[in-house]
C-alpha cells in the first residue's frame, strides 16, 4: 500500500486529494494546524474512528514553520508521496501578512525538502510542490507556459517564486523527485468563502433568497482561467508518477473576466445582470429574470426587483499591485500526462451556485424560525 502525507490536508485541494487517493487504495496521513476550532468540515465524512481495524485516514498536527515537528511526522510516517497544499494562499492577506506569508510558504518549502534530505530518503520519497499561476504577475507572455518568465505582483507570489526555485534546487542538487505544478485558478463548492468565485456564488444565492442585498467586489475586469479543483487534484497525482521529475502547468486555457463568473453566476439562478459605470463607479443591475428557472430553484420573485443594483465595487479590495491576466498553456500536461479536465466553466460555475443555493437555503430556515445566522461577506 502506498502512503502519501498531505500538508493542507483540510482545505479544498487536500480534501479532495484525499478522498481521491483513498479510492486509490493509499494510506493518507494529513497534515493540519491545531485551532481551538473545529476546522476539519472538508474532510469530516472522510474521517474513520481510529479505535477501528482498517484505518488508511490518519491526521497529524503540524505546522510548516515548525522544522522539526515535520521531520518527526516524516520519519514516522515514511511517505512515497508528500503533497505540499499547506499555504497563506490568500493574495489580498498576503499583503497584509508578508512575514508569515514568506515563512509558511516559501522556507516552509524548505523545511520539507530539507526534511526529505537530513532523513535520507531521497531515493524514497517523491514530492509535489504546489505552485502558483501568481508566479507571472505582470504576464511576460500570453499564454503563460512552463517556459514564461515570472514577474510576482504580491508577497504570497515572491513567497511561492521562492518555494518554487527551491523545488528545482533540491530536484537538481539531490536528485530529490521534486515536482512544481503551477496551478492557474482552481475552484469548487470546497473553495474558501474569501476567495472570489466563492464570495460570487455565495452572494448570488443569497441574494435570490433575500438574505443579502448587494455584492461588493474589486477588480471586474481581472481575467483569470478557472478550472474545477476536482480534476486539478488528479494532475498533481499523475505529475508524481511519471518517470521523470519534471514541472507542469495545469490549466484550462481560457481565459474569464471577474465581471463575466458574475454574470454567469446570477444567470444559474434565473437572474440576468447587466453592468454599466466604470473603475469604482461601475455597478450591476438586474433587468430581467427568467420566472421558469425561479419556480424550478423554489426562489421568490419578490426578492428580485427589477433595476435593483445588486453588484458594486469597493476599492478597498483593489490589490496594491493588480495581476489584470493570467491564461496558462496546458499543452505540456496534456500530452505527456494524458491529462484532460472534466468541467467546463459553466459546468463548475452551476456546480459552485447551486451547492451554495443549498447551503444558503439552511439560512433561509433558519432566519424564517427566528434562530440567528452568520452573516460572511468578506
């Protein structure tokens, strides 16, 4: 049985590389901070009692500041794979928390690599380093590819130009297989509620429900290209089981404007958007809303009056530098890892509405009985 040790092991990539290698057949040890909350929603119907026979699910708390609390869990947990998803990966926090964001993400690298080398199973162990499409920044080329030079536009992206460098260092000093693959955006109902697609599709449905009036976003016109973290996580497997170490861009290839996920957004719940102003002042309006797919989706129309502005920009959520464009070249994955993504955009855009429609829903009732809800709009 293979083992694979996952850092990150409860955000969205590590909760569905989990269930995935698991299906496998792996035994999986995740990696996870110690909180005096609960932070394990992604992963908890993957969970088994470890009081049972047959356990191949087993968490450890860790930190990727901490040196030698990996190399112990890696010396006890002797993994043929080690899967780095642990980051500060938010990029707007980023700049708030460069010190941190550099010492988790960038020599927390490091940390694991050197972990690898000081136990000596460099010919053992076989690792994944989760890269970034922010590496190119201010683009040098369009499309982006494994051969683009990088330009990183934040803290969090010269953390992970660090991480990355350091990945090819130990691969070409050490002959440690050490892979980066540089994932452009990756989404999914799993996303965290802070990241943009997310912040979408929560708002939209809670907007269709009555339980939100406005969206405030930044940048509308930023272009990213935006997969489904479902297939992302089966190209980080097939990047460690090829014969030769090597670095990939994961990526669609298309390219979408914020403006355009919101559109698309707003359209799965019958609602058509229509933007107009420009910069801070530009605004989205409802002008129409398809009452068949309202009926369908059980929402109440009254909630959805026509020219009510429903989106607006906060330039508060402007970054100091912007990264306008980011579309990746995946032809290097696809033909030397056979890889191909399932979801389409409007594929993963319905998927991320509808689960959040369902969620928001449980607010819906909740508000209906008189008990409080939370209210998350960041």
């Amino acid at each position: 049985m293979k083992v694979a040790l996952i850092t990150g092991v409860t955000g969205q990539d590590g909760a569905y590389l989990t269930e995935f290698l698991l299906k496998k057949g792996y035994f999986v040890h995740g990696l996870k901070r110690r909180s005096s909350l609960f932070n394990t929603d992604r992963i908890d119907h993957l969970y088994q009692d470890q009081h049972e026979n047959g356990v191949n699910f087993k968490l450890h708390f860790g930190d990727l500041t901490d040196s030698t609390n990996l190399i112990r869990i890696i010396q006890e947990t002797q993994p043929d794979e080690i899967y780095n998803l642990a980051a500060m990966s938010h990029v707007h926090v980023s700049f708030e928390m460069p010190e941190y964001t550099a010492n988790a993400d960038g020599v927390g690298t490091l940390r694991l690599l050197e972990a690898i080398r000081i136990l000596g199973m460099e010919k053992k162990t076989r690792i994944y380093q989760a890269s970034t499409s922010e590496l190119y920044g201010l683009v040098q080329a369009v499309p982006q590819s494994e051969t683009t030079p990088f330009y990183p536009r934040s803290p969090y992206a010269v953390a992970k130009m660090y991480a990355y460098w350091i990945t090819v260092n130990y691969r070409e000093a050490y002959n440690i297989y050490a892979c980066n693959g540089i994932l452009f955006n990756h989404e999914s109902p799993l996303r965290g509620e802070t990241f943009v697609t997310r912040k979408i599709t929560r708002a939209a449905a809670k907007i269709a429900l009555g339980l939100q009036n406005c969206l405030y976003l930044g940048n509308l016109s930023a272009q990213r290209d935006w997969g489904h973290a479902k297939d992302y996580i089966e190209a980080m497997w097939l990047i460690l089981q090829q014969d030769k170490a090597e670095d990939f861009v994961i990526a669609t290839g298309i390219t979408t404007a914020v403006r355009d996920f919101v559109r698309m957004s707003f359209a799965e719940l019958g609602i058509e958007i229509e933007f107009s102003g420009k910069d801070e002042h530009e605004k989205g309006v409802i002008i129409d809303v398809d009452q068949n797919k309202i009926a369908e989706l059980g929402l109440n129309e009254a909630n959805l009056k026509l020219g009510t502005t429903v989106v607006k920009v906060d330039p508060k959520y402007f970054r100091p530098t912007e990264v306008d464009l980011l579309l990746g070249d995946p032809t290097k994955s696809k033909t030397q890892l056979g890889w191909q993504p399932k979801y389409d955009l409007p594929a993963l855009v319905k998927d991320m509405v509808i689960s959040d429609l369902h969620l928001m829903k449980k607010d819906e009732y909740l508000k209906d009985g008189g008990f409080k809800t939370l209210n998350y709009f960041e």
